[in-house]
C-alpha cells in the first residue's frame, strides 16, 4: 500500500512539473508565433477561383519607427518577386514587390546568407500586423556560438501543412513548431556543407522530433515552407532571435540538420536600409 502511494504520489508530480513547463515554455513562445508570417503567390488575388500557393515563413522585424520583413532569399527567387506577398490582418493580400536586399544563391558565399528583406511601408505595416508583432533588432542576439547544451525554438509553416478551403480561400495554417538545440559539434557535421562565419547548425531527426507539449516522439511533416522562420535563443526567460533558417540538410548533405543564416548579417543590412531610409524621409 505505501508503495502504491508513493507511485501515486510521483505520477502526480511529474504531470503536475510537465504542466508547468508546459506553461512556462507556452509563455515564452507564444509571442514567437506573433512575429512569424507566412508567404504566398497569389498571380490574381481579386479571382475568387484563384488559389494562393503557400511559398515559405519570413519574421517581422522593425528598427526604430521602420519595419522590414525578412525570409531566405531562395523562397523568393524562382519567382523572381513577383506576386509574392502576405495577408493582412484584414485577410488581404498585399503584394511585397521588389525586396530591398537579396542575396543571389548561385555565390558560395552569397548562398551561406541566403537572404531577402522587404522595407514595409508604416502605413502597410499597420495592416500587416500590430506594432507590438514586429520584433525589435535591437532584442536581437549577435555573435551567438550555437551550443549542443543551448536550447532553440523554430516556428514556421510547412507548406504542405496550410490548408485552403476551396469554396471560402480560407487560409488554415498548420504550424510546426519543436525544440532543438546546435549541431555542429557533432562528428557528423564535419559532413555539412555550411560555413561556421555566417551560419548556424541545428539538429534535426525527423523521425525522432519531441511533442512540445507531452515530449513524446513524434514524425515531423515535410519541412519545406519553413524556410525564412526565425531561430530562437531560449536564453532562460527570454527569446532572442539569432538566425534565419534556410536550408535542410538531410536532401543535400544526408545529414540530421537544419542550417540558419546568422542574425548579425540581417542586422547590418537594416542597419544600411535604415540610413536609407531615414535620408530619404529627411529629403522629402
């Protein structure tokens, strides 16, 4: 009997420490979907028979009084920019036209940053999402040395996981979201096709990815889509932004990982585009 209640006892409080994390982690990555979009080709939104193509995820970011949108250049590049956009909180679709920043992935060097950024005008902004969505840079964490022993966040939209319902065009998105943690201190990553100056490894298995709510195994979906999502710094109680995604290495390389841009490099060329922007404004 005492045995009994002792098991009884311990089941109860480990349910009772799983909630708790679960609330604490629910907590710290909530705000994370907020800061999160996903993009679409649309060639004739105002078609009610048109169907919208899911492409890939971008983060919101803002510097000062300006906002940018920012996703992996090769998202972007296959359909040259052109009617790529987002939907507003009005549930319209806003094309982003030309990105003000893109780095061409056919230069080794080019191709490790992988990067597209769109200057979202103020009052567009507004639409696309309320201020308190778009990430400040300056929370942002730089000169970050991914660690086995860190713990990361990734949140985006496999494509294959949005749904849109014929009769409506309602957008149903099916994020996939997991904890994870560095990679490029494993034997393996010697395998990896990734330069350690402007990029981040992180592990992936996709036949071993844990529930974030019961830490159970479960199969990841296809990750293609999630290509431009923000990789998260769970720095104890806070989320910083350290990367971009933009590649899955597991086609390329036949290794368990995903690859990130490093965030020092998106925030150099916002940094530019912000002068710009600001000598412009005070031109006018």
């Amino acid at each position: 009997m005492k045995n009994f209640f002792a098991n009884r006892l311990y089941i109860i409080f480990m349910d009772f420490t799983q909630t708790l994390k679960n609330i604490i982690m629910d907590c710290l990555t909530a705000p994370i979907e907020k800061h999160t979009i996903q993009f679409f080709y649309n060639t004739n939104p105002a078609d009610p028979d048109n169907k919208p193509i899911p492409l890939g995820s971008g983060v919101l970011l803002k510097k000062n009084k300006n906002s940018y949108i920012v996703t992996a250049a090769h998202v972007v590049e296959d359909f040259k920019e052109k009617h790529i956009g987002v939907y507003t909180t009005k549930k319209d679709f806003f094309e982003l036209g030309t990105v003000c920043k893109c780095t061409e992935i056919d230069d080794l060097v080019k191709s490790s940053l992988d990067i597209a950024i769109w200057y979202i005008e103020p009052e567009i902004a507004n639409d696309i999402a309320p201020n308190d969505w778009w990430y400040d840079i300056k929370d942002c964490l730089p000169n970050h040395m991914e660690s086995d022993k860190s713990k990361y966040f990734i949140y985006g939209h496999p494509a294959k996981k949005t749904e849109i319902i014929d009769d409506t065009k309602a957008i149903i998105q099916y994020p996939f979201k997991f904890f994870t943690r560095g990679y490029s201190t494993s034997p393996h990553a010697k395998n990896a096709h990734f330069n350690p100056k402007y990029n981040l490894l992180l592990e992936f298995h996709k036949k071993k990815i844990a529930d974030t709510k019961t830490g159970k195994r479960q199969v990841a979906p296809n990750p293609y889509g999630i290509s431009g999502c923000g990789l998260w710094y769970l720095d104890r109680m806070k989320y910083r932004l350290v990367g971009i995604m933009t590649e899955w290495k597991n086609p390329t390389d036949n290794i368990p990982a995903f690859m990130a841009t490093k965030i020092d490099y998106i925030i150099e060329a916002i940094i530019h585009l912000d002068k710009n922007m600001m000598a412009k404004y005070n031109n006018d």
